[in-house]
C-alpha cells in the first residue's frame, strides 16, 4: 500500500490489503510511524541483501552496479519506501540507522569500485544513486506489473548516462549534508 500510494495510505486499506482488522494493525505497531519504520527496515534488508550479493557474485563492478540497481527496481522490491520523506519528529530505532549506513557503505563500495574501473563516471555519487530510485520508482495510476516494466524501460536509459564515457553533468549532485538534511527533515522542504 505504501509504495503504491505514499504514506498517506489509509491504516484502514493497509489492514484489508493484510486480510486483518485495524485493531490487529495498531496491537503490532503502535502507531503509523511505528509500522512505516518496519517496512523501511525491511526494505534496507532487501537493499543490504542485494548489494552483498552484487559484490559476491558480480566481479565485472559496472555489472554489479546494474544488477544492483536492477534488482532494487524490480517488482514488489519496495525500494521506494526507504527514502525520503521521513518523519523529522519520529525517534529511529538504532536497527533502523545501524541499516541505514549499512546500505550507504555497501553502495558507496559498489559506486567507487564501477568509477575504479573507469566504467561510472567520476562525477557520480552513490547518493546519486539512491536518488534516481526515488525517481525511478514513481507511483503511477497503473499496475504494478506494468509499473516494473517503466522502471526497467527508464534504468536501461538512465543507465547509458551513467557511463564513464558521456559528457559532465550540469553542476554538482546531493553532498553528505544535503543527503542527511533530505533524511531528517524531508517532511519540512
């Protein structure tokens, strides 16, 4: 329900689509914010599984860099859930940051090793990266079979720019601040 309608989805519509009550919902997680951290904490899983793997298994790092974000996209992945917005207000769990850097570590890892090989072009940042899953994940008035088939279309496109060969980029990507800031307090911009 939240990557299909953001996280103004009813508790009432994340209850049905659970075949549970609301009640059940609320007895699990406390509040709203509570459940939208577990399936945030879920979703860095899904991240940090994927880019250990990539590594392990991929030892072409433009490879691993695809298969990466290849897979984060895919059906059902719920990538979009992990980025901003967040609460500003709400208080994250430690397992909620510990996986949180976990992922900016790993991706870091896979985005250094593709520019290493001079296959990524130097002016991208794993923050970049992180960045066009949001805006390669948008909700759209469709299904989410023909949604996967878009975000697949629009990566193997985004794809080609991300190659070491194109032309420089017009002016600079997300720094760490602006990153942290998007994290914290994206409710407010």
């Amino acid at each position: 329900m939240f990557a299909e309608q953001g996280f103004a989805a009813p508790m009432s519509e994340v209850a049905k689509r659970a075949g549970v009550g609301v009640a059940s919902v609320y007895r699990r997680y406390p509040s709203k914010q509570d459940l939208v951290e577990q399936v945030r904490i879920a979703s860095f899983r899904l991240l940090v599984e994927e880019a250990e793997a990539a590594r392990a298994e991929e030892p072409d790092p433009w490879r691993a860099l695809v298969r990466f974000m290849s897979r984060c996209l895919r059906a059902g992945s719920g990538i979009g859930t992990v980025l901003p917005p967040m609460d500003a207000q709400h208080t994250y769990s430690v397992e909620f940051r510990d996986l949180q850097q976990r992922v900016a570590e790993l991706l870091e890892e896979i985005v250094e090793a593709a520019q290493q090989a001079g296959q990524l072009r130097r002016d991208v940042s794993w923050m970049d990266v992180l960045m066009l899953f949001k805006h390669l994940n948008p909700r759209l008035p469709t299904s989410e079979a023909r949604r996967a088939e878009l975000r697949a279309r629009y990566l193997a496109l985004v794809l080609q720019g991300l190659r070491a060969d194109g032309p420089p980029l017009p002016g600079p990507g997300l720094d760490r601040a602006e990153w942290q800031a998007l994290c914290d307090n994206f409710a407010r911009i």
